[in-house]
C-alpha cells in the first residue's frame, strides 16, 4: 500500500502542472481528488548567452562592475548574443464546481499574477561599448544592429475551468485559462540597422541608425499605472500512455497587449554627424553647452519621428512538452522541451529526476540547456505538511550558488498550495 | 458545512496569507548598478574671429580686406550750467502806505508793478528763458485788519499763452500777528520775457500786485498810514530748458580731469607695437554762441604699470575756433558745428599713448566764450540738452608686432550638478586648432568659484601654432596644433565649485620684426574632444 501511495505522488506531480511555473516543473505534490486547493509562488529567472552571473547579478542587483568582470564577459562574446529574465508572483484558486455542463470533473481556476519580463539580444560590439564606451573603437566603427531589448510589467487576472480525466487510475489534467492583462510598463528597442563610427581622435562620430523606440505612457509608472490592455491564453493537456508514462502538452501566455495612445515612439532610419556643440561663443561656456551634450538633445538629433501613439505588441509566450516516465515509487524521470516564442529565448531541454525520501519529501534534480543562459543544473525539494500544505523551494541553477564567474544562468522559485 | 469546518478553514487561510505574505515581501529596491566607461567625443566646435577675440571692439574692413580696429569714446561734456546758473534767490518786496485810508468791501486799496532780477551769473544776460523744472514760492505778510484778497501777476511769465497769476484771500492781521499766506507754484513749462518793462532790458522780469477789500467783510477796513504788506519771492532750483541773450565774454578752464576707458581692459600684459594708428578729437558745440578751446594736455595712464605718456602734438597750447550752433527750428534743435582734431603717428606721438593701453584719459583745456564780444546781438542761445562735447576716435589698422600681448576674459561658467556630466571621473579635453591668424596663441585658464576665491590652474600643454605667411605677408594655409588639458579627479571636482573662468591668451605674431596685417577671411577653428573616463550610474 505505502509503495503505490508513493507512486500515486509521484503521478501527482506529474499530472498537476502550475502553469506559470511549468518552466519549473515544480509540480511535486499532485492533488488526489479534485478539491478546493489555493496556491501562491514567486519564482524567478534570468540569464544569458555571454554574460556570466557575476556581471549579471552586479546589473541586477547593483555595484560597481570592474574591468576584470567585463574582461571575463568579453572572452564569451559572439556575434549574437542574448539575454533575459522574468520575474512572477501568483495566487490561485482552484474550485471545483458541483456541475457544469452535467459535468462533476469541473474545476474553476481564478487567479492573479504580476509579471515582469525582460530579453535582449544585442552584438559584441554593442556590449563593449555600452560598458567600455566608444574610445576602445576609436577608427573603427561599432556594429550596434541587430540589437533589441524588450521589457514588460504586467498584472493579469485569470479566470479557467480545469477538468479532471482518469486513465486506469491515473489522473490526467486538461485546462485552459483566459487572462485579462492589466499592463503596467513597457519599453521596446528595436535596432535594424546600426553603426557608430568614431574618428581616430574622437574629432567627430558618424551614427547610422535605423532604430525603433516604443515606450509605455512615461508620466504614469508603478503598480497604478494602468497603461494598456490586453488579453492572454494558457492552454495544458495531459495524455497517459499504456505503459502509465505520460505526455504534457501547454501554450502559455498566448496573447498580445494593446498600448494606450499616450505611448512614446521614437524612430529614425537616417545617419547623423556629429562634431560637438556648435557655439558662437566659446566665452561663454555654461550649461548651454552641457545641455547641448545631453541625452534629450542626442536624441533629438537622431528621432526623425518622435510621437505619442498607441501600439500593439504580441507578448512573449511559451510552448510546453514534457515526457515522464515513473520507474518504481522512488525515481521518476521527466524530459522535455521548452521554448518560449518572442523573447530571444533558446529552447531549452531539460530532464528532471525526482526521488521520494518519504510520501512528504521529494527532491528534484535538473540538467538543462538552452533558455536564456547556457548548461543549468539545478535542486528542488518539495514537503508536505499535514495533508494541508505542500511546500516547494528550490533552484535551476544550482551552478550560480556555486560559481558565478562560470555560470550564466540564475533562477529560484518557492510556492505553497493549501488544500481546503 | 459547520461553523467548525468554516472556522477550520478561515484559520487555515489566515495561516496561509501570513506565511505568504513573509515569504514574498523579501524583495526590495535593489542598489542600482554603474560602470565606467572611456568616452571619446566631440564636445565643441566653433569659429573664432577678431570680433570674438575682441568682442567690446568696433571692426571694419580696409578697402584691401584688412582690418581696423576702432574704439570710440566720449571725452567729456561742457554743459549749460558750466556757462551760467540761475541761482535760487529771494526777492522782497514791501509795500507801506503811505496814508491813511478807509476801504470797503470789494474795493481794491492797493496796486503795484515791479521789476525784478535775477541774479545770474558769469555775466551772462538773458532776455528769454524757457524752464524746464522748478518753483516759485510766494510768502505774503499782511497787517491789515481785514481779509483781502491778492492777485498776484507775473506778466512775463507765460504758459500756452497764459499768464502766470495767482488770487489767493489772505488773512486778516490781528494786534499780536501779521495775516500770512504762502504758496508754491511750479515754474514748468513757463517763458520768460527777461526784457523787463522797456523790453530792452536783462535778466528782468515783472511782478504785479493788485489788493482788495474781501467781498465777506463786515463792513469798511480803514488802513493806517505805514501798514505794511511784504511779499518774499523765493526762486527755488529753477532750470531752463532754453536761454536766449549774451553770455558774455568768460574764460572758463575745465581740468585737469581724468576719464576712465574700458577700450583695452582685456589686455593685461605684453607689447604691441603698431604700424598706424589714427586719432580723431572731435569738438561737437551745440552752444549758440562763439568760443575757443585750448587743449592744454592730454595724455594717457595704465594705471596697473603706472606708465603715463603725454601727447606731442601741434594742437597742444593752440587756441581752437568753435563756430556758434545754428538754431534748425524743428527737431533736433540746433545743428552743432564740429571742428576735429586729427593726430596720427606722422605728427604726433600718439601711438604711444595707445600702445600703453590706457585706462585712464586725463585732459586739461581752457574755454573762452564769446571771444569776439556780442556780436550775435543778444542772441547766443543754449539748449540744455545740446552741449560741447568731445569725442575721441581711436583707428588702428590692424598691422602690428605683438608680443605676449596678452588678452583676459573673465566668463561665467557651471556645470551642472544634475547633469550627466556631473560623472565625469578624469580625463583629459584636446583642443584642436587650425589657426588661420599669424601669430602663436598661449592659452592659461585659471578656475574661480562664486566670490572669485582661486580654485586653480588647468594644465594647458603646449599652445596655438601661428599660421606662416607668404611674402606678401599674407597667410595661405592654416596650422594645425594640438593642445591637451588633463582633468584630474580634484580638478573636476574644482570644475563643479567654478563660476567664472579667467582666460588669459597671449599673442605672439609670427614674422617678426615685420608688421602683420589681420585680413577679414582670417579664423581659427577649434574642435575640443573629450577623452573622459565617466562614471555610468542608475540613480
């Protein structure tokens, strides 16, 4: 009795995906019948192709970054290189529901969630020169094209049925929720074509620039501001095979935003050539000329357009496939693939194995590669107290605990689900 | 469902919402990041021209595209008030009856016409005044019993026509005080016939009194022979506008005086030799009237080297023959008559007294009017506002040989604390310069703050290269130089506590010892480049 209870978790876990945490696959306790259940988590990731955690967390968290931590940055440069990031709060309800369309395997899923999200692909050259400056490349030009950034702040309400399907005593799940998306902030850099070119002695710099600048409503920020609208989807499904393995299938976050007309859009495809400040009067050396060095005033040179108008934007969504293969009531094995579109998001592939210590303690262990960073070994356990609580907590990157120079990647999530 | 179970899971949520709200209300505003960057950039571009190197300067163009320098400066005034004043004065008048009378109410008992003069000076006799600004007060002593009634006329003064009169009740006396009034009135505006009752006369003008028994008296007042009636005639800071008459024959010496001059201010060191230099003098009479000036010195002081030179020149000690301004009868008024005064260094020394740059003018002169007598016939007129006036026209080409000629500025200057350049660690600003002048250009730049305490001295290396010339004197091309200004940590943090800069730049011409000319088409371009190490902040 006690090893199929533990392989029941184990089923558990699989079958009970959290959607915005499915990155995570932090799905250890899984619910045993359909009922009344509240959940609440924050989790969050970010990463890069080139940028090691110790530059990544002295940006994100703040101090000084020194030339040794971007001489170690410069030597994993390419051509194309990307980062990222994501930031999640949520609470959810799952209630079940007596009937629904003369179904009982109904559940109704509301929630709330605040995210923020951050991804950017950017050359080498434009990294040097955003933290090296542009002396480095007098005679030369700097390659900036290709370059973007996206970031978003948003808070969502979701509303979902969830419905509950047994498979030869296995539960499977299928869901899918709609979202409101209340959008907070949002600042978009889109750089096509781009180059400086900097005179040997710094005499004059040529700007080729083919740019795009979009930015949410700049006088109204903070968790108030309510700067557009937009509509979301997750949709999830859960096959059990014959042989008891099964198959997750879920698109998250498939939706876009409306932003509202007091948006700032800054463009320009043209070339710029400047010489310094022209003054009639070099007596009189005042804040004229520091404001004529400003950042308003270079970019008044380089908008061609400078515009407040609404835009819409696809956000950035996710495409879920797992495999899990339970091999006795101890070990089970999950492989999958996840990518999230829109986002200079690699696919990242991923296996997690889990061990159940007891029916109220797993842990989890993960090796992936891909996201926004490179190779992720991670660390989870998961607790269950008292058949009212589970507790999760744990990490991605176990490798960024252990050595930032060598790690690119950072990610932790912790959750709790109560059962009522 | 019970109370129990409800209960149970009303704790169980608030159980939940406490371990939560623990959890997640970790994360905070966390320190922002910064880095440094190098910066290599242009910062400034300009052109200077001479008009930018000597800004108060005056800067035509000879007909061979050279250029001239011309200072122009008011000498000194001979003002109306030098020639004559009115000066305030009281005139009394006492009026005693000489008889016993008896009047009654509305009866005039007593009329009287006077002469009066004015006491003006120099010998100056006037027939026609214009005033400008200034009063009349009339004081009047009355031992009559009984209210009367004066009416007092100054039929040479007229306003639009109006003759100046006044009707005012004076008290009656009583046994221990005299019945008394007294009143002001503003002279603006009002002509003065000065000829006096003949019309003939000077510097005269009349007065008439006419007193009368109050209409409200009682009954009949009867005056006593030796009651007395005193009016005093106060003449207080009376200004004309315009006179007319003779202003007699005056020998006036003016001096000697000292008039600063700001023209070379900004030059503070060096020599400078010039090729020419052309001075005009010009006397400017809006006097209606004849006269003579004798320039008895002029000469020049730098009062920061205490060199003074005098000028040599044929016009020193000569009588100078001003002709009389001509009335024009419309505006402006007069046509002034001019005589000038031109000294050069072909017939005087006069180069010398501007190759000091001065700041001090000192003069000393004698003016001697009407010299001939009256021979306008009372008719030397003068307009307050039209004067003697001298002006003096400086004129150098600019041909020169300078040395360490050095010109300061003082500028005002901040730096934003607010601004992105606030984050500027170090570095160093290049100047680059494509000097198109023949001459070389030391650059030294001192940092003060608000109270002019000293800060500093930036760094300059090296200087301005002077542009060669052809043998024709003449630049072809310009010289490039390249000048740093290293920016230290403590020197930036000087920058931000500058307000004013002191620039000095001293000039050497290039083939010497010949004279350089300055042409129209002649510039210096100057690119300054910032090589900064900057401090990148998200604060």
């Amino acid at each position: 009795m006690k090893s199929t209870k533990n392989i029941l978790v184990l089923l558990f876990v699989v079958l009970c995906p959290l959607a915005a945490f499915s990155q995570n696959n932090i799905d250890f306790f899984a619910d045993t019948t359909q009922q009344l259940s509240f959940s609440l988590g924050g989790s969050f990731v970010y990463g890069s192709s080139a940028i090691n955690n110790e530059f990544l967390n002295k940006f994100i968290y703040g101090g000084k970054i020194e030339r040794s931590h971007k001489d170690k940055v410069y030597k994993s440069l390419s051509a194309n290189n990307r980062l990222g990031g994501d930031l999640n709060y949520e609470v959810n309800f799952e209630i079940p529901i007596d009937t629904l369309f003369k179904k009982t395997s109904i559940s109704l899923l509301v929630g709330l969630e605040n995210n923020e999200h951050v991804d950017a692909r950017f050359t080498s050259d434009f990294f040097k020169f955003t933290f090296d400056g542009n002396k480095q490349f007098a005679g030369d030009s700097i390659d900036i094209g290709g370059a973007n950034l996206n970031y978003y702040k948003t808070q969502k309400i979701n509303i979902g049925l969830i419905n509950y399907r047994y498979f030869d005593g296995q539960l499977a799940k299928e869901g899918i929720s709609l979202s409101i998306i209340k959008a907070q902030e949002s600042k978009l850099i889109n750089i096509n074509e781009g180059s400086i070119f900097t005179e040997e002695f710094g005499r004059e710099i040529d700007v080729e620039l083919d740019y795009l600048y979009q930015e949410s409503d700049t006088a109204k920020k903070g968790i108030s501001a309510f700067n557009g609208l937009g509509i979301s989807i997750d949709l999830f499904t859960e096959f059990i095979l014959k042989n008891g393995d099964k198959i997750y299938l879920g698109i998250e976050d498939l939706g876009f935003v409306h932003w509202n007309s007091n948006s700032l859009k800054i463009a320009t495809d043209n070339s710029f050539y400047f010489e310094g400040v022209i003054v009639n009067n070099i007596f009189d050396l005042n804040d004229s000329l520091v404001s004529g060095l400003s950042r308003d005033s270079i970019i008044d040179n380089l908008s061609a357009e400078n515009v407040k108008e609404a835009y819409n934007v696809a956000m950035p969504a996710s495409v879920n496939i797992n495999y899990t293969k339970v091999f006795n009531e101890k070990w089970k094995i999950n492989v999958g693939i996840y990518q999230k579109i829109l986002s200079n998001y690699y696919p990242l592939i991923s296996v997690n194995g889990y061990y159940s210590f007891n029916p109220k303690l797993i842990a989890r262990a993960h090796l992936s590669y891909g996201g926004y960073g490179k190779l992720n070994t991670g660390l989870a356990f998961s607790k269950s107290v008292k058949n009212y609580f589970d507790i999760f907590i744990g990490t991605n990157n176990i490798e960024a605990f252990i050595s930032t120079s060598s790690s690119y990647s950072n990610s932790g999530f912790v959750g709790l689900k109560a059962y009522f | 469902m019970t109370i129990f179970t409800i209960m149970l899971i009303i704790k169980k949520i608030l159980l939940f919402c406490f371990i939560a709200i623990t959890l997640f209300s970790c994360r905070k505003d966390f320190e922002r990041p910064e880095w440094d960057i190098d910066v290599l950039a242009p910062l400034i571009k300009t052109t200077l021209t001479i008009e930018d190197l000597l800004p108060d300067s005056i800067v035509e163009t000879n007909s061979d595209n050279s250029l001239k320098l011309v200072y122009q400066t008011h000498l000194f005034d001979i003002d109306m008030d030098s020639i004559f004043k009115i000066p305030d004065t009281t005139i009394t008048e006492i009026y005693s009856f000489p008889f016993s009378s008896s009047s009654s109410p509305g009866a005039s008992f007593y009329s009287s016409d006077e002469e009066r003069a004015l006491s003006i000076s120099n010998g100056v006799e006037l027939n026609y005044a214009l005033i400008e600004s200034g009063f009349i007060e009339i004081e009047i002593f009355s031992e009559i019993k009984e209210n009367m009634i004066i009416t007092y006329t100054i039929p040479s003064a007229t306003k639009n026509g109006d003759t100046l009169e006044l009707q005012e009740l004076v008290p009656a006396a009583t046994i221990s005080q005299d019945g008394y009034f007294i009143t002001t009135i503003d002279l603006s505006g009002y002509e003065l016939d000065l000829t006096g009752s003949t019309g003939s006369e000077v510097n005269t003008f009349i007065t008439r009194a006419v007193g009368t028994v109050d209409t409200n008296a009682a009954g009949s007042v009867t005056i006593f022979a030796g009651t007395k009636i005193t009016y005093n005639n106060k003449l207080i800071s009376v200004v004309p506008s315009f006179v007319r008459g003779y202003f007699g024959t005056q020998q006036i010496h003016f001096g000697p005086e000292i008039t600063n001059t700001t023209a070379f201010d900004m030059i503070k060191s060096g020599t400078l030799d010039l090729d020419q230099v052309d001075v005009n003098l010009e006397f400017k009479n809006g006097f209606g009237v004849d006269a003579q000036l004798i320039l008895n010195q002029l000469s020049t002081t730098n009062t920061s080297t205490s060199v003074t030179n005098s000028l040599a020149h044929s016009s020193i000690g000569t009588p100078l023959n001003l002709n009389r301004a001509q009335l024009t009868g419309g505006i402006p008024e007069v046509t002034y008559t001019t005589y000038q005064l031109d000294m050069n260094t072909s017939n005087s020394n006069i180069d010398q007294l501007i190759e000091i740059f001065p700041d001090e003018i000192l003069y000393d002169l004698n003016l001697n009017i009407n010299p001939l007598g009256n021979i306008s016939g009372g008719n030397d007129f003068a307009y307050k506002n039209h004067s003697l006036e001298t002006d003096l026209n400086i004129e150098f080409p600019l041909s020169m040989i300078a040395n360490g000629l050095t010109l300061q500025d003082t500028v005002d200057f901040s730096l934003s604390q607010d601004g992105e350049s606030q984050n500027i660690i170090d570095g160093v600003l290049f100047l680059y310069a494509d000097n198109g002048y023949p001459f070389d250009a030391n650059i030294q730049i001192g940092l003060y703050d608000e109270n002019m305490n000293f800060l500093q001295n930036l760094t300059v290396n090296n200087y301005i290269k002077g542009a060669s010339v052809n043998a024709a004197l003449r630049v072809v091309n310009k010289k490039e130089s390249v000048i740093s200004i290293p920016l230290t940590v403590n020197t930036i943090a000087n920058l931000y506590a500058t307000k004013k800069i002191v620039l000095n730049v001293g000039f050497t011409t290039t083939a010497q010892p010949q004279f350089v000319k300055i042409y129209e088409d002649y510039s210096i371009d100057i690119k300054i480049v910032g090589d900064f190490s900057y401090n990148l902040n998200f604060e």
